[in-house]
C-alpha cells in the first residue's frame, strides 16, 4: 500500500476481497479488514496478511485485491486510487486459483 497523494495520510482501514474480475469493489467478497498506520506522501507499506478463501466459493479463477480507506478518514479530491490503482499497468490485484 502506497501513499499515492501530496498530503500525509492518517491511519485508515481497509480490506482485502475476492473478485470474479480484475476489478475489485466493495460489492466483491470481503475476506479480511486490516489497518495501516499513518503514511507520509509517496510512503509505502507492507502489512503481511494470511488470508483464507472461504469454502463456499466455486472453483474457478479470481482476483484478490485491496480497498483503501474504507471508513473515508482522509479528506481527498479523488477516492478513485482506493481500490485498483495499478490496473492500466497490469500491476496490484493478484491472481488466485480456487480449485
């Protein structure tokens, strides 16, 4: 998780999903709600998180990926980096097999 912004962020929540897509929303499945300390801008993070894949979900191929600030703590111009910032560059989301 990077502080993408010019303003430093202060600590915030959020949640990792599974998605059908490449997509990630708040309507995909919520698999783990974590926080993350305050970042300066342009400060990265990483948090090691252990997640479990619930036993209901169908085999097939999914995405696991992260929203930011789910609780909206930080005043921002634009939400639209919170969740899938790195699509255009094939980077972020990450690929899971459900067999």
């Amino acid at each position: 998780i990077m502080n993408q912004g010019d303003a430093a962020m202060p600590a915030f929540k959020a949640k990792l999903h599974l998605s059908n897509d490449a997509q990630i929303s708040s309507l995909d499945l919520g698999l783990v709600s974590f926080g993350v300390r305050a970042l300066q801008p342009g400060e990265p993070v990483s948090i090691p998180l252990s997640i479990v894949i619930p036993a209901t979900a169908s085999p097939g191929s999914y995405y696991v990926g992260a929203r930011v600030d789910i609780q909206h703590v930080a005043a921002e111009h634009s939400d639209t980096n919170n969740a899938n910032p790195f699509l255009k560059t094939g980077r972020g989301n990450v690929a899971v097999k459900v067999e």
